[in-house]
C-alpha cells in the first residue's frame, strides 16, 4: 500500500474551502471584466530559455523531463514561475491576431521552488490582468488597470489593507545620480527590496558587497524612510534633492497616475521609495498590496509596468501594464485567521429523498425538471431509512429535502427550521426553492 503523506508547499483544499475559493474569485473576475477584459490561458510549461530571461533565480525553476529520459538529455521544459512571461511570450506569438489594446485576465497555477512557509507555496494560483499596446501604452491604461486590481482587493472585504507604490525609474535616476555602474544598480535594487526582511544594516552590508561606497549606500539608506500617502506624494518628492531627469520623470508618471485612479485607490495606496520588485523587466510603476493586520503573510499582490518584455519574443514594440493577485496565499491567510465564514458545504439547493428503488426513476425524473428550472438537485444514491437522507443534507449543507407524497404531490422540508410543507407541483416547488 503506498504511503500517504502532505507534500510541503503544495496545498490541498476542502470542498466547502474550494466553494470559498470560487465564489471569492467570481467576485475578482466579475471586476475584471466590468473594465473589459478578457480571458486566455497558457500551456503550464514554457521553454526553459524563456523562463530564465528576467531576473528569475534558476533554482526556483522546476525543470520538467520524461521519467525515463536518456542519460544524456537535457530538460527543455520548466513549469512556469509567473504569468507575466508566460503571456508575453502568448502576445508576441499571437500579435496579428490581437485587438489593441489588448486587456487579458489569466487564472492559473505557477510553481516556484521555494521553501515553504507561511503564505509561501510552491504551488498557487495566481490571478493576473494585463494590458499591452502596440508602441505606445499611454499612463491612463497604467491607472485603470492599478484601479481595477484595487477594487478587487476591496471586493474581497476581509481586512485593511494597504498598496505600496514606487517607479523605477525613481529608483533608476535616483541611482544614476549616485554615478552606480549598471551591475551596482542592479545589486542596490535587489538590496533595498529586502528592507523589510533583513533590516537596514543588511542591505548596508549588501551595498557594500556590490562595491558600493560607504558614502553612497548611505544615501541610498535613505529611500528607505520615504513612507507616505499617495494623496501627499507631489508635495513630499519636493523635499528630495535629485534632479536626474529619469528621476523626474519617474516622479511625473507617478502623479500622472495619482491623478487618474479612483479616489478609493489612492486612499488605500503609500508610496515607499524603497519599494522595488524583484524581476528586472519592471520599468515604470510598481506596486505591491498586503493587509495591515497580517504583515507576516507578506504581500497578497502585486504588479506593475514593463516596456520591452514583449519585445524579448519579437521585433514588436508592446509595452504592458499589469497585477496580480495570489489566491492561494489569499485562501491560506483567510482560512488560518478564519477571516471569511464557510457558508456552503455543497452548491445543491435540494436532495430529493429516496423512499425504496422502486421510487429511483420518479426520483430522478422530478431532479431533471427541477434542475431544468435552474435548481441544484442531488438524488441521495440509497434508500436507506429517511433519516439517515435528512441527516446527509444536514452535513452537507443543503437546505432543503423532497419527499415523493402518495398522492402525487410532493413534501418539501427546510433543514434549518424543520418546517415542512406540502407542494402540488414541479413548478411551483421550482418556484419556492428559487
């Protein structure tokens, strides 16, 4: 007998935890696609070269190769990190068959190896919308797409919570004016993403390992303490001293998009400067959302814009905006903090009872009707004594129970209140369960 054991990192839901799940994602998709956009879906597998590209450490990577390979060969294949590059590569494939802009929204798994924690997996769904156009992405699609993926945090109605925003190119001219090398920008964007992990002092010691000089990796310390609301952000940048033009016009862009969200979006949106992201195709906004009570979850979503990543994939010019939301690690938080009520066990709304086999084909013929008149019938699948039926719905969830009557009709039982009435007809129960 094999042995039955959790893997680490690959999570496994309840059907009343799934149910959950699904109307909480009805609630995401149905925002989506008020601000019109579409769906697609991705192979789960992408070519390796393609996942390698952007700043993604390859032992994150899960390579994907036959059980019995040859000796010598090599896997081609990696199960895809984000949704990101994945559609990138979809757009530059597809580019003539497009309506610009194009507005997708993607629900799908990705798989990193990392170790897993709390509110970390190494199997999760993701919930991504993007926009991309051809050779210009005006800021106003970077605001509306940054609108909708707030509203649908606020949709959710579990918890405070708070988006942080920067621009890269803040960061970038912000480096530039401390004349860093690229290599060094690099290294000082990777150091001040982890502020909050590993603390002042170790980005300190990272600036210094990049080669960075003391007097500079101090200045850089700096970014660090510009925390403040949106709404403050034109007057609060007056105070920084940089007039590096990619600095200025990282600054711009982002009162740019202050201007043209929803009054509720920037409510709920700090700019941090030392706000980064890790992978390198980001080039303009960037943002990353958490709830204030539960920090040690980390962040629930995130985004933001990139200029060339379509562009890795073919001679086009498709810039894109875009974010994303991490279900899985949403589900997790909600469940362990019990932060949403179960409220369903089943999506059946009636199990029709089954007083003896001879009654099976009546059962099931009242089922059909009920659910042609959209009602959610279940047929219990014995005929045992009627309260081990009732005792079934109850356990399950389902509100309701039908007896077959002798005269015809039917006798309709609510679970919750033991109430039972009697019903002449199909249509009428139809029209009582609805």
């Amino acid at each position: 007998m094999a042995k039955i054991s959790n893997i680490s990192g690959f999570p496994e839901w309840l059907p009343e935890e799934k149910i959950l799940e699904e109307q909480i994602l009805r609630k995401i998709r149905s925002i989506y696609e008020q601000y019109g956009f579409v769906p697609i879906e991705t192979p789960a597998v992408e070519l390796l070269t393609t996942l390698a590209a952007k700043g993604v450490v390859d032992k994150e990577l899960y390579a994907v190769k036959r059980l019995h390979a040859e000796d010598q060969e090599e896997a081609e294949l990696g199960l895809h990190f984000d949704l990101t590059v994945p559609f990138a590569r979809y757009v530059a494939q597809h580019a003539s068959d497009l309506v610009y802009p194009f507005k997708r929204y993607q629900l799908q798994k990705v798989w990193r190896g990392e170790r897993p924690q709390k509110g970390r997996y190494r199997e999760f769904y993701q919930f991504d919308i993007d926009t991309v156009a051809r050779e210009n992405l005006p800021l106003s699609c970077d605001a509306e797409a940054f609108t909708a993926f707030e509203q649908a945090l606020s949709s959710l109605d579990i918890a405070e919570y708070k988006i942080k925003v920067n621009n890269r190119k803040i960061l970038a001219g912000f480096f530039k004016s401390l004349q860093l090398d690229d290599a060094q920008r690099h290294d000082a964007v990777k150091a001040i993403d982890k502020v909050d992990k590993i603390g002042k002092d170790g980005v300190l010691k990272e600036l210094a390992a990049a080669g960075i000089s003391e007097s500079a990796a101090s200045t850089i310390i700096t970014l660090c303490d510009y925390r403040f609301p949106l709404a403050k952000f034109e007057s609060e940048i007056s105070k920084v001293d940089v007039d590096e033009p990619l600095f200025l016009e990282g600054v711009q862009e982002l009162i740019t998009i202050s201007s043209l969200i929803s009054d509720q979006a920037r409510e709920h949106t700090e700019v941090q400067l030392s706000l980064a992201r890790g992978l390198d195709y980001y080039t303009g906004i960037i943002a990353e959302a958490c709830f204030l009570d539960y920090p040690e979850f980390g962040s629930v979503g995130g985004g933001g814009r990139y200029e060339s990543l379509v562009s890795d994939f073919s001679s086009l010019s498709i810039p894109g905006v875009g974010f994303s939301i991490g279900i899985t690690r949403l589900i997790g938080l909600i469940l362990d903090k019990k932060l949403k009520p179960i409220t369903k066990k089943s999506f059946s709304t009636v199990l029709v009872a089954v007083n003896s086999e001879e009654d099976r084909v009546q059962c099931n013929t009242v089922a059909a009707e009920l659910r042609a008149g959209g009602v959610n019938t279940e047929v219990f699948f014995k005929s045992p004594r009627l309260g081990k039926q009732i005792e079934y719905a109850d356990k399950k969830g389902i509100p309701y129970v039908l007896f077959m009557a002798e005269d015809g009709g039917f006798e309709l039982k609510d679970i919750q209140s033991g109430e039972q009435k009697s019903v002449s007809s199909v249509s009428e129960l139809i029209a009582a369960l609805q």
